[in-house]
C-alpha cells in the first residue's frame, strides 16, 4: 500500500492550523475585538513557523538536499516551495479580514488612523510628536561604496527607499527603533491611533533632505531562530547556562527566511533587497496589515467598561476548586482555564513552611514574567527543604526568562539541574515529599498536562492531577533520581517515561484494541499527531475495525475516512476562545479503559527526543470527569472542524442543537458542584432539611 494515501505533510498541515485561528476572525459570533486579536495570534504564528520551522528546512536543504519527509517524499526544499505557495493566500485572507474587522471597530470608536486622513490639527499634533520624540533617534543611511549595506535584526521594521542624486540612484534605509512605542495614540473622544512606522513612513522625505524620494516602502525581515546548542559550541566544558545567553545573539543574525513588505516593491528596492538578504522571490511577501501586531493586546487598556462589553469575550474568573488535597486524601483534578491554578499554588506555599515536609522537586519548561511559584520554591530552599528544580533552558523563545529564574532559585539555595545535552525536558511534575506523625513517608505528586505558567493557566486548557498515591509517588521519586544521574532509561511501574519507554509501551496499548477488533477503542486529545510508526499504527487499528476517535489541535499528517484504509478513524479540531492544550490518552471502554494524561503528543520530538511524562488515571471520579471532557469536546459543532479525506477541514453542522464546549465548561465550571459526593452531600442535606422543617411545622401545631 502506498502510505502517502494516508499522509500529508507535516508543515502544510501546520499552516492549515493557523487558517482555521484565521477563520475565527472572520467568525461574525466572535466579539470583534477578540476577532482582532485573532489576527494578532494568526501573524505571530506565523513569524514564529519562518523563525523555526522554514528556518530548520532551510538549513537542512543546505545540508542535506536529497533527504526527504518520511511521509510524503518531499525534499526540504520541494516542501519549502509548497510552503511559500500556501503562504501567499493566506496573506490576502488575512489582509481583507483585517480591513473588515479594523472598519467595523472604528465604527465603535477604536480606530486605526492614516496620516492622510488626520485631520488639519490632528496632523499637527502627529507632526509635533514626530520631531519633538521620533526624528532625534532616527539613523536614516544611504547604501553605498563608503555606507555598506546594514545588519537587519529579526522582525524590525524598516524604510527602505529609492533615492535619486546627480542622476545617481541610491538605496536609503531608516530603522523604525524597537525604543519607540509601537503606536501613538491621539487625544479626542475615540480610541484613535496611528502606527509609528506610518509616521516615520510619511515623513522620509524629509530625512533624505538632499535627495528626491522616487519611491518607498515599509519591510521587515524573519530570521532563522533555529538553534541546535550541541552543534554551536566546541567548549564542553562551559556552563550551559552561558552557552545559552550566547546562542540567543547569535540567534539574531541568523539566515533570512522571509520579507514582508507593506506594497508590492518595484525592480530596483526588491533587487537590492533580495540580493543583500540572499533571499529568492518567492520568499518576499506583501501584507498590507500590520506586520508587527503585538500593540493590539494594549488596546483593551484604553477601552471603556461600555466597549470592553460589547467589544470583548464575556468576562470568566477562573474557579477556586475545593478538589484539593491535602484537605481530602484522594485524587485531585485540576481543570485550566475553568478551574483556577491558585490550589495548586497554595499547595506548593504551604509545603514551604511545612514542618514535615522534607523536599519539593519539580520540572520546569515555562514560566510567566512573575511568577509566584518561584517565590514559593525560593522561601521553601530558604526554610531549609530540599528544593530540586530541573529547568529547561532550551525552551524556545523562553530562554532568557528561565536563565533569569535559574539564578533567581540558585541564589536561594535551590539545587538546580539543566537537563540532558540532546533530549529537552518536557515534563510536568512535581513532588512533595513529607512525613506524616509517625515518620512513615508520604508523596503528594503532581502530574500536569501543561507548564507552571500562571498567566497562560488562564488562556490554554490544561489539566493537573494531584495525587496521594504511594506507588506513584515512588516512580517520581525514582523519576528525579534519574534525572540528577542522567539515566534516561529507568523503568516505571506506573508512570510512562520518554524517550526510553513511553512509544512502545503506547503502541502496546493499541495493540491491545487491535486484538480486540470491532470492539477496541482508542480516543486521543493532543495537539499534534506526527510520528510515523504511531500514524501507522492508528492506521492498523482502523483496518482492524477499531473506532478511533482523534481531538487533535494543530498538525495531523493521518488523513482520515480514506475506504479501506483509514475508513475507522474521525479527526476533528478545536480553535476557540481558549488554546486546546490538554493532552488526554484513551485505550479501550468501560471497565476494560486504560487512560492517561500527559505532557507529551503523539510527535518523533516529544516520544524520543524529549523527556515527557505520562500518568494513569485510577480514580474513577476522575475517570469520569475525564470522559466528560472527551464526550463533549467531540460534540463540539460550533468551534470543532472535522479533517477529511482530503485533507480539508470543514465545519459541522449545529441546526438544532448548538454545543461549544468551551461554554459548556465555562458554565460547569460555575455552576457543577465540586464532585459526585458533593452533589451526594447536597442531596444528603436537602433531604434533612426537609425532615426538620417538618419537625418543627409539627412543633409549631402542637404548641
């Protein structure tokens, strides 16, 4: 059978990711504001997948041309051909989409002004800002014999313009400074602002005082951003943290992948351009909105209360959940965003300053810019706990802000580990090691799908099980211990552990409900699904008549619903108000399902080349609650957008009944009480109550 019928390729599948966060910007339900900042997200996606995904192939194309993906055959540079040819509607979309959203928010009193349009005195004010604030840390340059052509920094935007002297033609450019805010806000009633790059735009003539302006545009440039730490240094012996501050600059001057430009560029700017940054044609884009969009999320600082309510999501405090050990000793389920981080939080605070509590260990990739979970592993060092913190400095884009905290924790007595030289530490998990009154060992053990970041606990659904189970407990604790050996290959009773074991004890797994036919089961929420022998796997299971059922945010390379071959297999996805980001394994139904949350998806990087986490799922309260996430989540038609064939994803139909799973979890969240035996508990107490108001109805008579 030729496999590529059932396989798409890895980058392709990604970009159609991004579309379907794009669609919700067109989606007319969606607040328009949050439609805005939908575009934000769709642009910042995409600058990243240049930085690290385009800029990966492009590396590899140069080093190895004829290597090819396992899944369809392509060569690196076969795939970023396909690439550069999907980008250019995407660009077109998103600009019309833009244009929509930003006319019907200026209809509201947000508006994105055109210097052309300002009005006499609101020119006047742009023009007093310009020369009083901008022009004096402007460099504007000429390129020429004695003026070499200028390093571009990574998405800085620039000037570039054609300029005329003496019959002579000259390339001018003049950076827009990262120091500068990036709009300028103009006083009135509205929220009215203007880009400083526009600014700067409209006032080029006048920094190239001697010369005729024949033509100009705005360009900023993406950057390779993929760094492999292993292949970049020769010293072994340097302190790994060092080694990585070095590699964030170099990270900067990396090779160009990509420009973007406001306009269509004539022969002259795009040939000098081209040929400076090496770039070929295809690689240039134009996109007539914003290429840097990161002012969008300041805006809601400048709304009223009355535009934040019709312009914005619906306010949704996360709840405090009363699930929390060690108020209960069972098993705990933490549910982000609906639910709150803080129990989680104020566990680790308490541990601290717990007298019985003999160390905290726990594994970090991200962390917020504040982050309390620090302060609290700080004060627990300081109170004489063992604290062992495994930190990852790799975490892409996050590397600087975890070197920060690495010292921070190190200063207050923290034992810190960084880690393996070729295996990222992915994992979230955390123990607490206590002893009780009589001096008998206790673990309390947490298991997280996603990282100890407070801020992003309220964007991303994750899920985070806190358990008291001794067994557990044990294979974390032997978990750490590998870890400060650099034993990759420990064994676990419980608990499965990439990359020595996590893959084949999965396939086993299927392979379990393949033996079982028509009636085997398998149902998986991750956000990427890309690892052949897992795809090939999956498909195996179809043909052997097993239902699989796949929640897969982002990148799928399995093509479902194909006869004979993936005929078995339904793959939706979720783009919503929050970012999907649980991940949640289901082998088999009823008494007979084994289930597991973890940090790891279904990718070659995360099974074998990270260190990630697993964790079974014994209690069956929260087997049932984790079956309700996965029941809903799949019947989902108003955000979930089903694959097909093809490789097309297409919305379902909701004619009667409308169920949007994240609304179904942010009433629950609300409303539900905390756990059966709770609702078990009300009943309980409705029914006594019943019984004494009749006790003293029956009183009140015989008096």
């Amino acid at each position: 059978m030729d496999e590529t019928r059932y396989m798409q390729n890895r980058e392709l599948s990604w970009l159609k990711f991004n579309e379907r966060v794009l669609q919700e910007a067109q989606d007319e339900s969606v607040p328009l504001y949050e439609r805005l900042k939908f575009v934000a997200i769709f642009t910042s996606n995409l600058d990243e997948f240049f930085m690290v995904r385009v800029g990966s192939l492009y590396d590899l194309s140069l080093a190895d041309k004829n290597s090819t993906d396992n899944k369809t055959g392509l060569t690196p540079q076969q795939q970023l051909d396909r690439i550069y040819k999907a980008v250019g509607p995407l660009y077109t979309k998103k600009d019309k989409i833009y244009g929509e959203v930003s006319q019907k928010l200026c209809e509201k009193g947000i508006c994105a002004a055109e210097y052309k349009k300002l009005s006499p005195d609101e020119k006047h004010f742009i023009d007093d800002y310009f020369y009083s604030y901008i022009f004096p840390v402007l460099s504007p340059q000429i390129v020429d014999d004695h003026h070499p052509f200028p390093f571009i920094p990574n998405k800085q935007l620039y000037i570039a313009a054609r300029l005329q002297r003496n019959k002579k033609f000259f390339l001018g450019l003049v950076s827009v400074p990262s120091s500068l805010p990036s709009v300028v806000y103009i006083l009135g009633e509205n929220i009215k602002y203007i880009d400083v790059s526009k600014i700067i735009y409209e006032h080029t003539k006048e920094m190239f005082e001697l010369y005729q302006v024949l033509e100009k545009n705005l360009f900023c440039v993406t950057r390779n951003a993929d760094i492999n730490p292993e292949e970049e240094s020769d010293d072994i012996n340097e302190d790994f943290r060092n080694k990585m501050k070095k590699l964030i600059k170099k990270r900067r001057r990396l090779a160009a992948v990509r420009l973007e430009s406001e306009h269509e560029m004539e022969e002259f700017l795009s040939e000098k351009l081209r040929q400076k940054l090496h770039l070929r044609t295809e690689q240039m884009f134009v996109s007539k909105s914003p290429m840097c969009m990161g002012y969008v999320y300041e805006l809601i600082n400048k709304m009223s209360d009355t535009q934040m309510e019709a312009l914005c999501y619906n306010p949704f405090n996360p709840r405090i959940s009363q699930r929390m050990l060690p108020v209960r000793a069972r098993d705990s389920l933490l549910f982000y965003p609906y639910e709150s981080m803080k129990p989680f939080l104020d566990l680790i605070r308490k541990s601290a300053y717990d007298p019985g509590v003999i160390s905290i260990k726990i594994t970090i990739y991200r962390l917020a810019k504040d982050a309390k979970l620090i302060e609290y592993l700080c004060a627990a060092a300081e109170n004489g706990k063992e604290v062992q913190v495994l930190i990852e400095l790799r975490a892409r884009f996050d590397e600087q802000n975890n070197i920060d905290w690495s010292e921070r924790l190190e200063q207050a007595g923290c034992r810190i580990l960084y880690g393996f030289d070729e295996y990222k530490v992915h994992s979230k998990l955390c123990l607490i090691t206590k002893k009780d009154r009589s001096g008998n060992l206790k673990y309390i053990t947490q298991i997280g799908t996603g990282n100890y970041n407070e801020k992003t606990a309220r964007l991303y659904t994750d899920l985070s099980l806190i358990t008291e189970n001794f067994e557990i407990g044990l294979d974390a604790a032997t978990f750490f211990k590998n870890m400060s050996i650099s034993n990759l290959e420990g064994d676990y009773k419980h608990l499965l552990v990439a990359p020595h074991s996590m893959k084949n004890r999965i396939i086993g797994l299927i392979d379990r409900e393949i033996k079982k036919g028509a009636d085997g089961q398998i149902v998986m929420k991750i956000n990427s699904l890309t690892d052949i022998d897992i795809i090939m796997k999956l498909q195996e299971a179809s043909s052997a008549g097993v239902r699989v059922k796949l929640l897969i945010r982002g990148i799928c390379c399995l093509l479902p619903g194909i006869s004979g071959v993936t005929e078995n297999i339904m793959v939706i996805s979720v783009v919503g108000r929050f970012l999907e980001h649980s991940r949640i394994y289901s082998f088999g139904k009823g008494e007979q399902q084994t289930l597991y949350i973890s940090s790891a998806d279904m990718m070659t990087r995360n099974l074998q080349r990270r260190v990630e986490v697993a964790c079974p799922i014994y209690s069956q309260e929260i087997r049932d609650r984790l079956n309700h996430i996965l029941e809903i989540m799949f019947a989902d038609n108003v955000k979930a957008r089903e694959l097909t064939d093809k490789g097309v994803y297409r919305k379902r139909k909701n004619i009667n009944n409308r169920i949007d799973a994240q609304e179904v979890f942010m009433k629950e969240a609300v409303e539900m009480p905390d756990s059966l035996s709770e609702r078990n508990e009300g009943a309980v107490k409705r029914i006594y109550r019943g019984i004494i108001t009749n006790l003293y109805r029956k009183l009140n008579d015989y008096k």
